[in-house]
C-alpha cells in the first residue's frame, strides 16, 4: 500500500472548535471528508461537518498545527509535518482508504494541570 498524497497542491480545510477555555484545530484533505476508512480495529467516516471549515494551503495547515495543542488531524499535511519534525510518526494512527492508500490520523490533546 502506498502512503497518503504528498501532493502541495492538495486542498486543505480546518476548523477551530471551541469549548469553555478548549480550542481543538480539526484539519483534513478535502478528498478524504466524507469517505470510509479502516484499519485493523476501527472503521471511521470522515465527517464532513467537523472538519471543513475554510480551506487552507499545506504550509499555512503546518503553520497551524505549530500552534494548537489539541489537535485532530487527518490526510497528507501530516505527511509534511512528520517531514518537517514537528509530528513523531509514531504518534500516527494509520488508517486505509478504499483504494489502497494508506491515511495517516494524529490526535492530540493537552490537559490543563489540576
């Protein structure tokens, strides 16, 4: 199976949700909203309503992701953001498409201390 696109001119949404002090970056390929993806022991639709919100390029969705600390990320930006070192890809969740490709899913949520 081969990795997710790495193509720049991949279109990219994002939207911020926010919640009493909380504020999660939701960002995917516009490609992947809507569709069905699997791995070993889950099976995921991509929801269109949390993630597209204003599209954005690569660069500027990796200059987001340098930002927030709660994070759900879905598609290739992440592909660049391994690339660049700001995302360990040990921390992906891969997921499969149904035409073979394999879809990298980053989540990250910070706490506030107690």
């Amino acid at each position: 199976m081969e990795r997710s696109s790495k193509h720049s001119s991949e279109r990219v949404f994002f939207k911020i949700h926010r919640r009493d002090r909380t504020e999660i970056l939701a960002i995917c390929d516009e490609a992947l909203l809507g569709k069905e993806l699997t791995n070993n022991t889950t099976r995921m639709k991509v929801p269109i309503g949390f993630y597209k919100g204003r599209d954005i390029s690569q660069s500027d969705a990796l200059d987001l992701m340098r930002r927030y600390a709660n994070i759900n990320a879905l598609g290739s930006v992440l592909d660049l953001g391994i690339k660049n070192e700001i995302i360990n890809e040990e921390a992906v969740i891969w997921f499969n498409s149904d035409d073979g490709r394999r879809i990298p899913h980053l989540l990250i949520f910070s706490f506030p201390p107690i």
